[in-house]
C-alpha cells in the first residue's frame, strides 16, 4: 500500500528508516545525550545525512521513571519540532506520544505522524491524526498502562493478539477520518512482552505483513535481544541487525532505529536477495 | 546505401541485470543512439557469435517489425546490419580474462580497421590470439566483416574504451 506520512508519500516498495530523537535525559539506549537541544539538533543533522526518511522525537522514554506531565512533554518536544521543520521540509516528523493534547500540540507545529507506543491508551489520539492529516502507528501493548513493564504476561497467541489488537486500532483510526494510507501498524516488541512473544512475533512477522497495512518494527537494542544473547546495551548491535534481517525478509516498511547505516545495509540487503530490489551496482561477470 | 553499427556484448546492457546505478550508463546512452540511427533507415538484421549476443541483438533491435524478419534475414536481403562484438576481455589485472600484454595491441589492430572503415582489415584477426585474449567468438563476428559489408563510405566512432578490461566499440558505418 502506497504509504502517506502526513506531507510526505512513498512508493509502494519503499522502506524507510526512522531514527530515534530523544528528547529526555534518562532513555535507556542514549543515556540523555541528546536531551540538550541542540545536541537533539545535531543528532537529526547526522540521521538526515545518514538517510533517514523519518526522525521520531521522544520526550518521555517508555520505561517506568520520573512522572512526566503533558506541559513537560509539551516543552519537550513541541519548539524541537518546529525547529527541525523549519529546518528539513523534507523530512517527515514523527513523535512519539500516547497523548492527543501532545499530538495536537506537535501537528500544528508541524508533526507528520503520531507514533502511539503505547497502543491507544489515549483514544482521542485517532482524532487529532485525523484533524491533522496527520499518520498514526497503531502498537499492540496488550493492553499495557503507558510506562509499565510487562509482568507475567502470557498470550494464547501472541502474533494473533497483535494483529488483532493493531487491524482494530487501524481500522479505528480509518473510522475516525484518518486517511488509510496513513496508518502503519507496530507490534511493538518488548512492550507488554516477555522475550518469547518478542522473538515469535519477529519469526512471524510475515502473518502481519499479510494484514496488508504497512508494518513498523522497533527491535533496536531492546531487551529481547539482550536476553537471547545475553548483552548489555551497547553490546546489541549484532543482535539487532539479525532481527532487522528476519523482519526484512517479511516485509516490514519502516525501520524504528538508533543505527541508520547499519540498519539500511541490511533491509537493502536483504531485499536485493529478496529480489525486491536492483543491486546497486553490479558488473560483475556481465563485462 | 546501408547502414552497419558496431555494439559490445556486454550482458550490462540487458535489461535483466540492470542496476540501480547503471554501470554502463555513458555506453548504454551511445549504443541506444547508434541503434536509432541504425532503424532510422529500416529494419536491421544481427551479426552475433553467441546466444548471449543474439539476447543483446533482439533487446537493442526491439520487438518484431523493428528487426530484420527472418526471411529477409534467411534470404541476407536486409541491407542494414547490428554487429554485437567487442575485444579482449584481458586489458587489465581486473579484467575478467586478467591481464595479457598482447591485448592492447591486438585490439587496436581492430580498432584502427573499424575507425578507417576498412572490414576488410578485419580479414586479418588472427582467431587462435583471439580466443588466448577472451576475445572469441565475437572476434569471429568481426573477421566475417570482410565478406559481409560493402566498401564504406562514413565513419563515427562513438566509443572506444576498455572500462572494465574488456574492449567496447561502438562504430556506425555508411555503406555503399
């Protein structure tokens, strides 16, 4: 499906790199070195030479902390917004928020997509994407309360709930006036999820891929690839790539990333095997 | 009158292995031209040395009407001919044939007898060097010029080069 990010549209083969911007000074990859602005400034300087089609500005990281309310958020994120808009027209802005005054507030300072991690918990959020133009990604948490690690959890089928709960919020969001080339589904690995369902949900990424909305994958550093290889943060790149690859080979449209090169190598990669994509240059033995 | 055009047998130029950077691109641009002057003034008919050649021929002549049919081809009634051969494949230490120090030579023999619209030059291509050169069978291709085209009248060389060690022509006689 032709894929439109707010201003923005992309073919029907394209895949896309959206790196991660936080804006908080304790995410758990990054450690709050982009939470000075211009530091957050320097990093959506660098993804846009690496490539990336989409940076996605975060002000509250996912995992449990410091309250954060939506005035904080707001500040966070909304003035970043409007200076890497006014700064890369070309670029489509994604924030990452569960909250729809924080949505409304990001749209009119020119966000592109709405990236709800946290699966709903805000259901006015469909409504200001809708207003807005605006795409929205539709995660499954299970059901999870924003901020909250998943404890004993457990799925009859994991990969069934998460198509389920995503088509459901999609065709929600379609519902609600949300165009629907701009709604992008995410099964939101580790979120509501022990390691397992994270690694079954990449194994079977395929059966979400075949729901026919455009799929977003987020794997980069996360702990479900620190537990199968038994690494700490900063030691997951490898792990991460792997991931990438199988989710690659699915089908998956957008890449929720920390490593921009990295990561594009290999969804190209693994596509020009695929026979999605031309090799870039090949004269090998056609001389 | 009759018109002759000279490609290489490169397998780059089909379509099947396109790139998204194509690796060709300025010989690609050339041959396309050479080719539409060529058709400018009626079917064609292909002088190639091998399957892969003939691929290139029906790719670069396009679908049927454009070529020479076959009875005309049978019948060696078209007057205008797509030659698809090249040189030495052993210009370089990179080239797919390696480096051969005798190939400079050899295929400049060729060369100068293409730029001077001499096939019947091309009588002289020594067929066993050929083949030690990577050069075979579209070498053989070249040396049946002498007996095929008429006296030339108008030479364009459009491409002389050996970008990947192998030896490209692309030449457009006038005959007649």
């Amino acid at each position: 499906m032709t894929l439109r990010l707010g201003r923005h549209e992309f073919a029907d083969d394209a895949t896309l790199m959206m790196a991660i911007v936080n804006r908080t000074p304790d995410s758990f990859y990054d450690k709050g070195a982009t939470w000075a602005e211009d530091k957050a400034f320097d990093r959506v300087t660098a993804v846009v030479e690496q490539g990336a089609a989409i940076v996605d500005i975060g002000g509250i990281k996912a995992a449990p902390g410091e309250f954060i309310d939506e005035a904080e958020e707001k500040r966070r994120v909304v003035s970043f917004v409007e200076r890497v808009r006014a700064a890369y027209p070309g670029l489509v802005i994604s924030v990452d928020t569960w909250r729809a005054p924080v949505g409304r507030a990001v749209c009119e300072a020119g966000a592109d997509v709405l990236n709800d991690a946290w699966g709903g918990a805000d259901p006015a959020l469909v409504d200001v994407a809708a207003e807005f133009g605006a795409a929205i990604v539709c995660t499954h948490t299970g059901g999870a309360t924003p901020r909250t690690r998943p404890f004993r959890i457990e799925y009859d089928d994991v990969v069934a709930a998460a198509i389920a709960d995503t088509t459901a919020y999609a065709e929600r969001a379609v519902a609600a006036g949300v165009d629907p080339r701009s709604v992008v589904i995410d099964p939101a690995h580790d979120f509501g999820k022990n390691t397992f369902h994270s690694l079954e949900l990449t194994r079977r990424l395929g059966e979400m891929v075949a729901t026919g909305w455009p799929v977003l994958v987020s794997l980069s550093n996360k702990d479900f690839v620190g537990e199968s290889l038994d690494l700490p943060v900063g030691e997951r790149l490898t792990g991460t790539l792997a991931a990438t690859a199988i989710s690659a080979l699915a089908g998956a449209r957008i890449y929720r990333v920390h490593e921009v090169v990295e990561t594009r190598q290999v969804v190209d990669m693994v596509n020009t095997i695929a026979g999605r994509r031309l090799p870039q240059r090949a004269i090998r033995g056609l001389a | 009158m009759s018109r002759v055009v000279i490609v290489p047998s490169t397998l780059a130029l089909l379509p099947e292995y396109a790139s998204l950077d194509d690796p060709v691109a300025d010989l690609r641009s050339v041959v396309v031209d050479a080719v539409g002057w060529l058709l400018e003034d009626g079917p064609a008919t292909a002088s190639t040395g091998s399957p892969a050649g003939q691929r290139i021929a029906d790719h670069l002549l396009g679908p049927g009407g454009r070529a020479a049919s076959a009875s005309e081809r049978s019948a060696g009634t078209s007057p205008n001919r797509l030659v698809v051969a090249n040189g030495s494949a052993t210009r370089t230490e990179k080239a797919p044939g390696h480096l051969d120090e005798r190939a400079e030579a050899f295929d400049a023999a060729i060369g100068r007898a293409l730029a001077a619209g001499d096939p019947a030059a091309l009588r002289d291509i020594d067929l066993t060097l050929a083949a030690e050169l990577w050069a075979m069978p579209d070498a053989g291709v070249l040396r049946d010029l002498a007996t095929l085209v008429p006296p030339v009248s108008e030479v364009h060389v459009d491409y002389d080069d050996a970008p990947f060690g192998v030896q490209y022509w692309v030449v457009r006689w006038l005959c007649g």
